[in-house]
C-alpha cells in the first residue's frame, strides 16, 4: 500500500498532485498531512506547479462574500469554458466575532491575499485579514486610524528581502503609513506622490513586488501608468500607457502571472476593446508595450453579445492565447472568452457568483509563513 512507501517516494508522488488539491492531500491522513506541511517539501510542491505553469485566478463579486478560483478547461478547441469555484470568505475568517466588519477591498501578491475590512459604525477604522491559501493560515493586521475622506492602499513586497508591505495613503493630509511583516509594526513616511494617482478609484495592481495604477492627468485627462516601489519605498515617475484607438475609454490593468502587467481599453459606447501587453517592465521606471488582443463590434454576432454589457476586468492566458472579460456592471452576470488564435468566443454564465466581479489576480502559491 501507498503507506508503506518511502517517505521521498511519497513526496514525489504528492508533489504532482494541483494546488487545488492540496487540502483534500492533508485530510487523508495525518502523515500526509506533516508532509504537506513540511516547507522542503511546499518549495518542491510550488516548483513543480510552477513548472507545470498550472494557473488559478480569483474573482470577487460586488457583495464581497465569495472569492471564487477560476480555471480554463478544453482551450484547444471550442468547447473551451470557465469552471468556477466559490468560496466563502466568511469561512476563512470564521472566528472573528465581529459582525460590524464589511469586505471592502482585496489584494492580491505573490501568493498571498490582504483583506481590507472597514468597520460599519466606526468611521475610519480598519481590519486588514492577510490570507496564505497554500498553508491555510490568515493574520490579522490592526490598523492605525487615519483621519482622511478617501485613502489608497496597496499590497507588495521588498524584492531585497521579500518581506511583504502594506501602503496606507490619505488624499486629504498626504500621510503615508507603511506595515512590514517582518517586524509586524506600521511606520510614517515622508514620500512624495502624485495627486492624479491618489484619485484614482481602482485598486492597484500588485506585479514583482511593485504595486501600479491608472492614473490621469486633471488637466490634460490623458491616462498614465504609475508604480509604487515597495523595495525603495517611494513613487516611481509616470509611465506611459500604449496607444489606443478610442477616443473615450475606461482603462484596467491585469497581470501574466508575476512577469507582465496587462492593459484594456474599452470605450464607453460599444462593446470593442484593445488589450496589450508589456514587453518590459524590469523596475517601476522603465515600460514597453505590444498589442495582444483586439475585438470590433463588428466581428461579433450582436445578437451573441448580451445588452448592458460593460467590458472591464479580465485576464489573459498567453499559453493558451486566450482572454476572458467579465461584466463590469452586473447587468448580465456573464463573462465572455475568446480566442486569440482561432477568433472564436464563447458566453458563459457564471451563476455560482452574483452581481459584478472584480478580478483579484492570477494566483501563484507562496510557502511564505505568516
């Protein structure tokens, strides 16, 4: 029997086994459970998925209470779909007891997740809930009260030490908090940045440790990429974004696993979109750009195309060559994917979630303990 095996046969064995599967491995038995454990073994386990080029993406709806993984299935030919699997979130902070705390935010770097939970009756006041999925295991971060209308946060980590940072950013007094899990303590710092970034209403976008946003200009309206350096603890200089050929466009950003960001134009009057990719993006002061993915309206059976509906976030597979957008808005609850190679595209329904979605990101594990 399997039991019997030696202890690096079964290593190797339970190494192959998704990421998905790794919590059904540990429920087995406990001496499965005490290998999955083991961090020699975690670091051959993430090797090997990473090896594999094995992706999960996360999805949030609006209502905040289910983070959904996402996988493609079937992209070789035109069966290809989403399977969805839904979980909730209140199950991952089960034992806090206080019901005042509503999900606001979530983040997504290098493997692990940051809950933003803003307090219903105390204005101003936060919870931050840090979640590693591989392990299993969340912390809770207590947050200094910032007196400020309107405040920024992002989510990274120190490429030189590979500690993870949080950023707290008021609008109103240009305050900036920084937490380092290391030491687990917030410190001020004396930073300057940009005003056109601070009322950027989208979250960041957590990439090789730096944490980037869509900003635009409050005169020009021209849109530009900025970068938060988590390493040197300060704002890198505007970046240009590609070219697009809408005149009035919504702009998201997307990530390629932990090695591209991605960007979609999509203009406000019709279903078209253009997605483009870098090429390079070594440090938050350097940044080029290729075009991925373009759909026109007239490619696309109209009635194929559902009414109301709003391309906004999305991501892409460059392996399979495929795209996925959601539904900004929720008026259909769908996401459509499509094809870059064959042209082809599909609907599909995503009735396990609710309302519109917010993508989190492309999902690598991380051994690191918190």
């Amino acid at each position: 029997m399997i039991f019997n095996l030696p202890r690096d046969l079964v290593e190797e064995i339970l190494a192959r086994v998704p990421v998905k599967s790794i919590g059904a491995v540990r429920s087995t038995c406990k001496n499965w459970n005490v290998i999955s454990k083991d961090e020699r073994f975690a670091n051959k386990h993430i090797g090997k998925v990473a090896a594999a080029r094995e992706k999960q993406y996360f999805i949030i709806g609006d209502s905040m209470d289910y983070l959904s993984s996402v996988n493609l299935y079937e992209t070789h030919n035109k069966n290809f779909g989403l399977s969805i699997n839904p979980k909730a979130i209140s199950s991952i902070a089960r034992e806090h007891s206080d019901q005042t705390l509503d999900i606001s935010e979530v983040f997504l770097s290098n493997g692990l997740l940051l809950f933003v939970w803003r307090n219903t009756i105390i204005i101003r006041s936060s919870s931050l809930l840090l979640w590693n999925p591989y392990w299993g295991k969340i912390r809770w971060i207590e947050c200094p009260i910032i007196y400020s209308s309107f405040e920024i946060l992002a989510f990274g980590y120190d490429k030189s030490c590979g500690s993870h940072k949080i950023l707290r950013l008021s609008r109103d007094n240009h305050m900036m908090v920084i937490y380092d899990l290391s030491s687990d303590s917030w410190r001020t710092v004396d930073v300057a940045f940009d005003k056109n970034v601070v009322s950027s209403s989208e979250p960041g976008l957590s990439l090789k440790g730096n944490t980037y946003w869509c900003g635009s200009d409050n005169e020009s309206q021209d849109y530009f990429l900025h970068c938060f350096d988590f390493t040197r603890d300060r704002f890198g200089p505007r970046l240009p974004l590609p070219p697009s050929s809408h005149s009035r466009y919504c702009v998201f950003l997307s990530s390629v696993k932990e090695e591209k960001l991605a960007v979609l134009f999509s203009p406000w009057s019709s279903f078209r979109f253009d997605i483009w990719v870098t090429n390079k993006i070594e440090d938050p002061y350097v940044v080029s750009w290729s075009k991925f993915f373009k759909v026109e309206t007239e490619t696309i059976k109209h009635n194929i195309i559902d009414h109301g509906f709003r391309s906004g976030y999305f991501f892409i597979d460059e392996e399979k060559k495929v795209t996925v957008v959601f539904d900004i808005y929720g008026v259909t609850n769908k996401s459509y994917i499509f094809s870059v190679e064959s042209g082809h595209f599909r609907k599909v329904n995503l009735r396990q979630c609710s309302g519109a979605f917010q993508l989190v990101g492309c999902y690598v594990p991380s051994s690191v303990q918190i």
